[in-house]
C-alpha cells in the first residue's frame, strides 16, 4: 500500500528542488535586511518572493512576506518595535519561495484503499513544504517551519479504528490558520490551499556567514570521534541543566514555548530517571569530566530518599534484604526502574572506583535475581503491599535491562551467581526466537544485544553473536540510504518504516547503542560484521545533524544546547532521547576513528 501511494505522490504531487542561493548571494540578501531591521537602507538584490523570520532567544520577533527582499526590508524598517529590541543576538531567516503546486484530489488508488483525504494529507513533505491561499488580495503563507511549531505535521488520523496511527498534515487545522491569518473566521476552502517549497537559509551565531538550512536544519559536523565526544558533552550539560535541586530531571522541555515540565509531576518516569543517571556516569567514565560527579551523585541521593520512603524492600525468604525502586506515586514497583538503577550505580563504580553505593546496588540486585523465574524469564511488576510479584504482566524492555543489569553486578563483583542469571535471561530472550519466522521479525531488543556484550567474557555463547547480528540486519532494513527517498537524503540513517512519516530520533540512538554492542560481540568472536560498523556511523551521522547546537538553536527556546528533539517535525526534547542518542555517541565515540566509511 505505501510503495502504492509512494508512487502516486511522487508522480502527481512532488515539487523539484530550488536552485540554492550562493553564499554570496545569501550574505547579500541577509545584509540587506539586517540593515533594514536597525532603520536604515542598504541595496535589496532581486530573487524574487521571500519570507523573513526575525528570532531572538528562540522566539520570533517579527515575520513578513514580500514579493521581493526591497518588499520585506521594508515592512522590517517600519517596524518601531524591533529596534527596540537588542538585535545583536538576533538572527534572521530568509525562506525564498518557490515552485508551486497544488495539494492534489483524492485519487482512485488511495480510495481503493479505503483513506479518503490521504492523498491530500500525504502530499505535504513535512518540514519541505509551506502550505498557501489567496484570500482576497492576501498571500497567506504558512512556511514549512511554522507548520512544525504548529503541530500540524504528522497529526492527521486517516481511520477511526485505529486512532493512534496518524500520518499527514491536519488540513482541517490549517484552513482555519490561513483564514485567521487572513483576518476571517471561516476556513477557507480546501481547493484553495496549494503546497511550495524554500530555499531556506539562516545568519550564523555572529552573523558572519548564512547557513544553509534543510528541513531546519543546518549541515551536520563531520563524523568524527572528537565530533561525537564533543556533542556527548552537550547532552550530559543539557541534562545537568534540566535537573532540578533534589536530584529529579526536567523530564521534558519544548522548545516552541520554552515550557518545561516541573519535576515534581506525577508523571515522571523512574526508568528514565534510572537511565539518564546511567548515562552521565558512562560518560563520567570515559570523559572523566569532574562537573559532572555532583549531578550523578545527587540522582543517586534521589533515588535512596525513594527507597527510604517507598516502603518497598524487606527481607526474601531466605533471609537475604533486598530493596526496589518505588516513585513516590506508584503502588507497583517495576523491574526496569530497579534494574536500570542497578545499571547507574554500578556504572558509577566502574568510573570511580568508588564502593560507596554497592551495598544499595546489592540489595537492588537481590530483588532482580527474585524477580527472575526457573526458565531464565522475569517477571516484571511487584506489589510491595502484598509482597508478590505480577505473573502476567509483560512489559518492554525490562528483561533486557535486568539481564544487563546482572552482567554489570558480575563485572565488579565477580559473583558467579550474576553470571549464571544474566546468562539464564539471556538465553530465555535469544530462545524465544526460536521458531521458523523467529529470524524474520524482532521487536525492541537493543538491551538485549548490550547485555550480551556486557556479560563477555564470563560467557561467549555464539548464538548471542548471531542473534544480534540477525537484529542488525533487521534494523538495517529500516535505515534508509541516500537516494532511497526523493528529497529526503536528509534522513538517511535514521530507522523508518515509510517516507510519509518522519523518523523518530530515538531509535538512532537506542537501536545504535545495541548496534555497537552487537559490533563489539564480532569482535571479541573474531568476526566483526563490516555493515553493521556502516550501519553505525550512518546513524550517528544522522543524529550529530538532529542535535541542537548554536548553529540551529536559532528556533529554540529556553537552553536547548545539547538536546535531542523528538523527530525532525516534533520540537520537544524527553530526557531519555538525549540519554540514548549521546550514549552510542559517546561508546562510538572510543573507536569510530579507527573505522573505514
């Protein structure tokens, strides 16, 4: 159905690309209307319709459309209020507007398909393409970055069985746009809207040259090991910047409003919390940065005010105290949050040398081994009330996470008793796949492929080795190349599904961290795979450009340096998107270098 629609989109609806601007011409163009926002004129070259977007700590200060630059520099020279501000911090973007076309009709192919509306709704290139009307004598442009801020990318539900799947642009919400913009209260009609596309560009921090912009996007930093420590760095300061006092994470920052959410909210997320600490002492560990030891500690200092409060732990039957990690809201313990717990203590160990929270990670790690059944599996939920585990429930990602867990506790103990149940566990994942289709689908088993390495070399079973390298190539079916898609070589080396829905940037992070596990399992076998080292650096590739630096937080704000957006069309930044990008960031980090392209 999508290689389907694919083709009729392209064929019926695509734009071809506009001859970009030099950077000659883009400093000229930029100069100008510089001149023009402090009051003063200065020669306007002619390239025809252009859109200007003036920001200021990641808020837009003014926005015009003129049918040429004169036009726009014009309507910024009226405006009293900008040079009221203190533009030496301002940056201007500058969208040239070209090639039209219309959003298109239902055609009969989609309809067979039973999604009316599709076709209209999938012929917006998120992030490429603006969306325009003539109302009156009106041109009423929305630009391709504003339809991103607006949240009208990607929202559109084509069935109301399954309401969570949406794709497209929401057309009912952008008719009404335009019409307000226009000053009118009645959408305008649906055959109005037509799409164009932009030579997009941006000043430079010092506005000493214009970068070129590509679904806002700047030219990412050249793959290198400085390139990904460096931008590690960034995240473990953007999320030292988000932790509040007590030691909770700003779980969520958006980087349209600036809003970010109160770490007191009910909704906070231990397993993150677990994992976000787990990160900054894994790159305490490799970077030995001291700025960051006092954030890591204070996490920790959080998470024993919980254990303290949370009633959760006691003594196993056999005697043994154990404990598990309870947020203040919850009534049922989970595994992940104890088991990702573990992973950051002992982790900090590792880094410091420092035993001081081993006897915490030992009581956390009884709980784990309690958890685990005969068969190696785990169960996954713990009511500390009653004192008995939940035998039904399943859920992501926890099992990996214990077994890694187990792997770590073996690494400074040399207990054999971890060894043996994270192998267990292992085995119990791997297995499962065990049956004639088991090769040909996996699900969310990036921690699985990062315990196995982890466990080497207490245990060198080989099926780990090609169980991971099966997921590899499973993955790789998913990571578009150059070329693949039209227009979209920007996002070669994320994972997707379909050009039609942008990729998310956690699973360039999350799937690469697995990916280096997987990586480093060939090579403690002798058999390092070639395309999955390639696979690697195209993901890194992709998430350096996705990152927010000072060249593209220009859109952004609050402090976003160092953050991880959600996609390149969802302007938030989650925690737990930062700790998995900048994790493989940081562990490719240490032997990226010595890999051919």
């Amino acid at each position: 159905m999508f290689v389907a629609i694919t083709g009729v989109v392209y064929s019926a609806y695509r734009i071809a690309p506009p001859d970009r601007l030099g950077e000659p011409a883009r400093m000229e163009v930029l100069a100008s209307l510089r001149a023009a926002m402090q009051g003063q004129e200065a020669p306007a070259p002619t390239i025809g319709p252009v859109a200007v977007t003036v920001w200021l700590n990641g808020r837009s200060l003014a926005r015009v459309d003129g049918d040429d630059v004169a036009a726009a520099g014009a309507q910024l020279r009226a405006n009293t209020l900008l040079r009221a501000q203190d533009l030496a911090h301002a940056r201007i973007q500058v969208d040239v507007i070209h090639g039209h076309a219309p959003l298109g009709k239902n055609h009969p192919l989609v309809a067979a398909f039973a999604l009316p509306g599709v076709s209209d709704a999938l012929a917006v290139n998120p992030g490429i393409d603006g969306i325009a009307a003539q109302v009156g004598d009106k041109t009423i442009r929305l630009l391709p970055h504003e339809l991103v801020s607006a949240k009208l990318l990607a929202s559109n539900q084509p069935s109301d069985v399954v309401p969570d799947f949406a794709m497209g642009a929401d057309l009912s919400k952008i008719r009404m746009l335009v019409a307000l913009r226009a000053g009118k209260h009645e959408p305008v009609p649906v055959g109005d809207l037509y799409r164009f596309r932009t030579d997009t560009f941006v000043e430079s921090p010092d506005h000493g040259f214009a970068l070129p912009l590509y679904r806002g996007v700047p030219p990412a930093p050249a793959l290198t090991g400085a390139a990904l420590r460096a931008a590690a760095l960034d995240g473990g300061r953007y999320l030292v910047a988000h932790q509040a006092a007590n030691g909770r994470y700003l779980y969520e920052h958006d980087l349209v409003s600036g809003q970010k959410t109160d770490p007191r909210s009910v909704n906070y997320s231990m397993p993150r919390h677990a994992g976000t600490t787990y990160f900054l002492a894994e790159l305490y560990r490799i970077t030995k940065e001291d700025w960051l030891r006092e954030p890591i500690e204070r996490a920790f200092q959080h998470l024993a005010d919980l254990l303290a409060a949370g009633h959760c732990g006691g003594t196993l039957p056999d005697g043994t105290p154990f404990d598990c990690v309870l947020d203040r809201n919850e009534s049922v313990s989970q595994l992940g949050s104890t088991a990702l717990a573990v992973v950051a203590l002992v982790e900090y160990e590792r880094a410091t040398g420092d035993p001081r929270y081993r006897p915490l990670a030992t009581k956390l790690a009884a709980f784990i081994l309690y958890m685990q059944r005969p068969d190696g599996s785990f169960r996954h939920l713990y009511n500390p009330k009653t004192r008995q585990p939940d035998d039904k429930a399943e859920l992501l990602y926890y099992s990996g996470e214990a077994a890694l867990a187990l792997a770590r506790m073996y690494a400074v103990t040399g207990d054999a008793r971890y060894a043996q149940a994270a192998e267990r566990g292992l085995d119990w994942l791997v297995d499962w796949y065990d049956f004639f289709l088991g090769g040909f689908f996996y699900g969310e088993e990036h921690w699985t492929c990062i315990a196995a390495e982890a466990i080497w070399p207490a245990v060198k079973n080989p099926k780990y080795q090609e169980f991971c390298d099966g997921y590899g190539e499973f993955l790789r079916a998913q990571q578009p190349q150059p070329g693949d898609f039209p227009d979209e070589d920007d996002l070669a080396g994320a994972y997707n599904f379909t050009p039609f829905v942008p990729p998310y940037n956690t699973p360039a992070g999350s799937r690469t961290e697995a990916m280096i596990s997987a990586y480093l399992l060939g090579k403690h076998h002798g058999d390092p795979d070639p395309a999955i080292a390639a696979q690697i650096r195209a993901a890194l590739q992709y998430a350096l450009g996705q990152q927010i630096r000072p060249d593209d937080d220009f859109d952004a704000a609050g402090s976003a340096d160092g953050g991880m957006p959600g996609s390149p069309i969802d302007r938030s930044v989650r925690i737990d998107y930062v700790q998995h990008v900048c994790s493989a960031m940081i562990r490719a980090s240490e032997w990226i270098d010595q890999q051919g392209p």
